[in-house]
C-alpha cells in the first residue's frame, strides 16, 4: 500500500480520491508522517521542513485537487502557522492572513501538509543560506538539492510530499527542480498572485509549481493563476490552464540560443541536453539556431535589481513589527542595528550593502539606471527571437547538483548557477524544467521558455518531451 501511494502523481491520487478507491485522510495521514519522520531525522534526514502539521488535516474541501496534500515554501504566509522566510529574523513569526496562491490552493483542495526550508529571503542556489540548516539532495545525500526553494524541491523528489508550491526570482523553482529531478515552472510574471509572499525582489518573484510531472505542474497552476486586487501587479490569465496532452512536436520551432547553452556548460550536461534536442527532432519539431545577444550581461543586471529590491524590501524587518527584536539595546537606533546584525545572515547582508549602495544617489544612474536598460535589452531579444520560433531550450542550470559545502565560500560562482534562468526572469516570461537525464547518476534539467502566457502550450511542449525522454524520478525508488 505505502510504495503504491508514492507512485502516484498528485493527478492519479486525485482521481482515486475522486473515485472513491482513497481516502483524502488516508493520503495526508500517509505523507504527514513521512514529513514528520524527516523533520524528526536530523541528521538522518534530508531537512526538508521547518513545521509539519500535526494530526489529520485541518480542512481538506473536497475540491478538484481532490485533497491531495501541498508543501509550501516557507516564504509563504499562513495563517497561525510559521512563515520564516528561511531568517532568524522572522523565528516563529506566525502572520494573520494567508497568501493568495496557498488560499487557493487550498479552496481547490489541497490541504497545506508542510512549510518547507529555503535559502534565506529567497536569496540562493544551493539552500546553504537558510536560517535552518541545509537541505540535502536525496539523489546524493552529501550534495546540494539547488535553491532557494530546495525544500520543495527535495521534498517531492523523496516522495515527502505529493507536489509543493515555490517561488522563482531568478530560478528557484527551475534550478532545485532540475538538481532533484522533477519538474519546475516558472509563470509568466503577474499571472500567480504575489500577496502573501514574503517579498525578495517584487518585479521578479513569481510562485509556482514544483511536482513530478508535467501534468501536475499544470493541475496546479490552473488553480493559482489570476488577479488578485491584493496585488496590483497581477493580471487575468488569458483563458484557463488545461490538462496537457501532447505527444508530438510537429510543425513547432524550437530554438536555441547558443548564448545560454555552450561555454560554460559542464560536458555531462550539455551531452544530456543533445539528446533532448535530439527526441525533440524525432517526435517533429524544427530545431534553429536562434541569438540572445545580451543575455550574457542578464546575470550582472540582475545582480543589481535584485538586491536593490531586497534592500528596499528588507528595509521592514527592523525588531518592531515582527519576528526577533535584540534585547538591551540602549536606544532606537541601537535596536535596528542589533536585531538586523542578529537576525540576517551573511547573504542576506551582502544583498543589502550591494543594493543600498546601488540605490544611493550619485550611483543610482550608472548601476540601477543602466541594469533597467539592460533588463529591457534582453526582454527585446527574447520578443524578436519568438517572431521565428515558438519556444527556446537552455540547459536549466549549468551544472548537476554540487557537494554541499563546494561554492559556499565564492558568491560569484554560487550566482552562476542562475546564469540561464536569469534572463527569463528579468524578461518576466514562463519557463520550465523537466528532467532530461542523469549525468553521473545524477539528474539534468532541460528548460523550455515561452512568450508571456504561452503556459498551456509551453505545458505540451514538455508534456510531448517528457513523454519522449521517459525519466524515471520515482521517489519510490529513491
Ligand atoms: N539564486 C538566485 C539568487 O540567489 C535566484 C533566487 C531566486 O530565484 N529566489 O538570487
């Protein structure tokens, strides 16, 4: 019964639901206690958690998702339960309100199981920065399970969870998705709700899907999407998102820029990618070469707007609204300073100073101003190479999943691993990793990119590939 359970993907473990052959309670009780067990592990564990519910679910409506169980990122508001952010800064910071996405994951059906471990505020590749300890891959116990939203993201691929929601600035839903080998998808910018999410940098946070297979991802986007009056920067989805069903790719031009897919790649990686762009031929579709001229300079413009945002953004956390305050401080100021120093970790910290000082005045033009420009250079690109084809395919990040430990002493080369999924975010387009293969046993992500809400056709794109490329992430078998 339990390995049976694990086989299913959320989609069938609803329609079993729905069918009467399982029980909603059956199926929480069964993932609850695999998350408990895993929080409980310590080190024997993979830390994918940091709160797990207790008991059976609080509400389960019967609803499309069916009551299948969701993870969420920490970063995620809700209501009576810890919302961290990954900080020490918000330890045991409980909000009064839920965020949209959650809420509405919720109204569909899916009880919230857990919070999930992150990096800090969002800001990482390798989940190394969280307040609460590292996340380890279950691929490989001594590696990185990518980040920020490595939780979700090992979470699913260990069968802990049946599918978890994450949050994507510059690649954290595609980048854990590909290091863990399940599937990640970024939206079109403004299509989820941001309200409710724990702000990094707000013109690029998105929240989205991170489950085992396509069809999931789009079972769950389809409950997430639309405007929300509590975030004006959200938009009506045009249509409704459907059930992918595509088995071929003829007659659709994909492209790929060789910007984002030769230097830098590692061999086994890119040797994976080939053979995606191979089964891509063979189930019909045109393949060309297409250029992305700036989007080399997408990782050092997002460099800057990203940590501005969080500077700004960041600026909230001062001791007197939430979370920690530093005690015996000898007055105001004193206690920003304390509870700041005490409760944001070095990353954190890095992004603050290199955004304030991207920010203040006399620099603001040559660093900010430029960025933006750039930033609106590489959404051009994007527009003119979609006048030729219908989506572009990248590797999803340049590398497998890294020992634990390996980058943390470099940011520099901790950033690169964001160097091809940067430059969708800064774009504000929908992109998505499915796993395309193993390299040295472990998992390869492939990335598909639209034009702004072309979800539903980016979804039978990676249906039709997945399908073809037959990756075998069965958490059963990890
Ligand atoms: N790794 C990138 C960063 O550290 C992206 C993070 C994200 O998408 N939240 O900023």
């Amino acid at each position: 019964m339990s390995s049976d359970l694990l086989e299913l993907t959320a989609a069938q473990a609803a329609g079993r639901i729905a069918a009467g052959e399982l029980s909603a309670a059956a199926l929480f009780a069964f993932y609850r206690e695999r998350a408990a067990a895993d929080r409980a592990g310590g080190e024997d564990g993979l830390n994918c958690f940091t709160w797990v519910a207790e008991g059976a679910a609080a509400d389960a409506p019967a609803g499309s998702l069916g009551g299948v169980p969701l993870a969420v990122k920490d970063l995620f508001c809700t209501r009576g339960v810890p919302s961290q952010s990954g900080s020490r800064i918000l330890e045991g910071y409980e909000p009064p309100y839920t965020a949209t996405a959650v809420e509405r994951l919720r109204e569909a059906g899916a009880p919230l199981l857990a919070k999930t471990n992150q990096d800090e505020f969002a800001m990482g590749s390798s989940n190394e920065n969280s307040a609460y300890g590292p996340v380890r891959n279950p691929w490989d116990r001594s590696r990185v399970p990518g980040g920020s939203s490595g939780g979700s993201a090992a979470a699913v691929a260990a069968g802990l969870a049946p599918w978890a929601l994450g949050t994507d600035t510059g690649g954290s839903i595609r980048q854990p998705a590909a290091l863990c080998g399940i599937v990640g998808l970024k939206p079109t910018y403004g299509s989820v709700s941001r309200y409710g999410m724990i702000a990094f940098a707000s013109s690029l946070d998105q929240a989205g899907p991170l489950t085992r297979d396509v069809r999931d991802a789009a079972l769950m986007l389809a409950q997430m999407v639309g405007q929300d009056s509590c975030d004006a920067t959200s938009l009506q989805f045009p249509g409704e998102i459907g059930v992918p069903s595509a088995e071929r790719l003829d007659g659709v031009r994909l492209g790929v820029p060789a910007e984002l897919s030769g230097e830098g790649i590692e061999a086994g990686v890119k040797e994976a990618f080939d053979r995606s762009l191979e089964q891509a031929a063979a189930l019909g579709a045109e393949l060309l070469d297409v250029s992305l001229p700036h989007a080399p300079h997408a990782l050092s413009a997002y460099y800057v707007l990203a940590p501005a945002e969080c500077s700004s953004n960041l600026a909230r956390f001062d001791g007197v609204r939430y979370g920690i305050r530093a005690e015996g401080a000898a007055d105001l100021l004193d206690m920003y300073t304390r509870t700041r120093h005490d409760g944001f970790g070095p990353e954190v910290k890095r992004r603050i100073m290199l955004g304030t000082y991207a920010l203040s005045s006399g620099y603001y033009d040559a660093y900010y101003g430029r960025a933006q420009r750039v930033r609106t250079k590489i959404a051009e690109d994007f527009a003119a190479a979609f006048e030729q084809v219908d989506f572009i395919l990248t590797p999803t990040a340049p590398t497998v999943a890294f020992a634990l430990g390996e980058k943390t002493g470099d940011p520099l080369a901790m950033y690169l691993n964001d160097y091809c999924t940067v430059p969708m975010s800064l774009a504000g387009i929908p992109a998505i990793s499915i796993p395309c293969g193993l390299s040295g046993g472990l998992p390869v992500g492939l990335q598909l990119a639209g034009a702004a809400f072309s979800e539903n056709k980016l979804l039978d794109a990676a249906h039709a590939l997945e399908r073809a490329l037959a990756f075998d992430g069965s958490p059963a078998h990890v």
